[in-house]
C-alpha cells in the first residue's frame, strides 16, 4: 500500500481583488479528523493569532496510532505577517515549513522581503538557498486560506493571487464550483466548494485535485476538505472549533 500523506488542513488560496465580506474572527483555532479511504488516519489543526502589530497563523498534523506504526507523521507550519499593511492577514513575513512524514523529513523557510519584491528560501536540511523575485503581492499558500474564506465568492467564478509555493513563484487560480449543503459537526449547512488549481508540498501531498467545502455565511468555516492521493484520498472534517 502506498500512502502519500501530506498533513495539514488544506491547500488554502485566495484572491487580493475583492473587498472582505465580513470581519475576521481572531483568536481561532480549528481542529479536524483526517480519514484516509474512510479510515481515521490522523489529527490536525490550524490557529490564528495576533500580537502587537504580527499575525501568526501555525497548522499542525499529526498520525495517529495505527498510522504511526508503520508511517508516522508530525507536521508543522507556520506563517508571520505585518497586519498593519495589506489586506487580511496582512504582509507576507516569514515561513516555515517543518515535516516529518515516514523516513522523509523537511524543513524550509522563506523570508520575505516585499519591499524589494524579493523572497530568500532556504532548504534547512539539504542546505540549499534561492532568492525568488516575487511581485509585491506575494503571499505564501497558508496565508491566503484566510483572503479566500473573507472574499464574495460567486459559483462559476475564479480568483487568482500570486503565492510562493516552496522556491516557486506562480499565479494560481480559484475556482468557485458550487453550493452544497452537507453534514458538519456543526450540524447541516449550507458550504461553497472551491478548488484551488494547485498542490502543495505537505499539505495532502498527492495528485492535485482539492476540494474545500466552506461554510456560505460571513465566518467562511472550513468544515471539509478531501484530495486525492496516491491511493485513494484523504478528508479532513472539522471536529471542534477552539474558542
């Protein structure tokens, strides 16, 4: 069995063109089951915080039991941001990505420096730096979860945002397919479902092809996401919600 496991909640992107729909609510942390073919697999979570003038927003993953016998998984992720410039969460400041899934193990960090539209990567464990020139609106792919849930969104349309994915720069698309009403620990709601045209390194690393059901009201919740990995695929269902 091959199981391509990559850990946090969703790939999670947005668009800067369009004026929020609704205030953000900050503190927040969510926490989701991650099912694999059905099977639970693992638990995750991700939290925005603020302090000062920085946002912090930290997504963690983590196998459970019978997963960590044979592929255990431990996730980290963490993004900085200047919330007193740009729109929410603010300016792109720093990255860090820390993973340990099976034998493999990661850790890659981007500094940004959006003043001189430039981006300093570095591979912490191969050794490897890069500096990316980046437009002056790039935002890294865990940031822009929360531009994509304060955004209109309309079924049938697509946003497009410059993110910094690893050491590559790419202008990624949106795409908004429909409104569903499912069963959520929230008990049943009406969701959007969107698609984001892209995937990411330790984020349910796989073939590609994201689905992320949000609630249709002003929070956005995420209750659901599911890809595609390299059998079968993984879900995340939202479990809690941390006051």
């Amino acid at each position: 069995m091959v199981l391509k496991y990559g850990v946090l909640i969703v790939i999670a992107l947005a668009a800067f063109a369009a004026q929020a729909v609704a205030a953000p609510k900050i503190p927040e942390k969510l926490v989701y089951e991650l099912s694999w073919t059905g099977i639970p697999v693992g638990t995750a979570s991700q939290e925005i915080t603020e302090s000062g003038n920085m946002r912090r927003i930290v997504s963690l993953a983590r196998s459970n039991d019978w997963l960590s016998t044979f592929f255990p998984v431990e996730d980290r992720i963490e993004s900085s941001y200047d919330r007193t410039l740009a729109p929410f969460p603010g300016l792109a400041r720093h990255y860090r990505l820390r993973t340990r899934e099976g034998s493999r193990l990661r850790d890659r960090e981007i500094l940004f420096e959006q003043e001189r539209k430039i981006a300093h990567y570095r591979d912490n464990i191969k050794g490897r730096k890069a500096d990316v020139p980046i437009p002056a609106d790039t935002i890294d792919v865990y940031g822009s979860f929360y531009y994509i849930r304060y955004l209109p969104l309309e079924v049938g349309k697509s946003s497009r945002i410059n993110i910094l994915d690893s050491k590559k720069q790419r202008r990624v698309e949106v795409r908004v397919l429909r409104k569903e009403r499912i069963k959520t620990v929230l008990g049943e709601v009406d969701t959007i479902v969107i698609q984001p045209m892209v995937a990411s390194e330790g984020v349910f690393e796989g073939k590609g092809t994201v689905h992320i059901w949000l609630t249709d009201d002003d929070r956005r919740i995420p209750v659901r996401a599911r890809t595609r990995v390299a059998v079968g695929s993984v879900t995340a269902n939202l479990v809690e919600i941390v006051p």
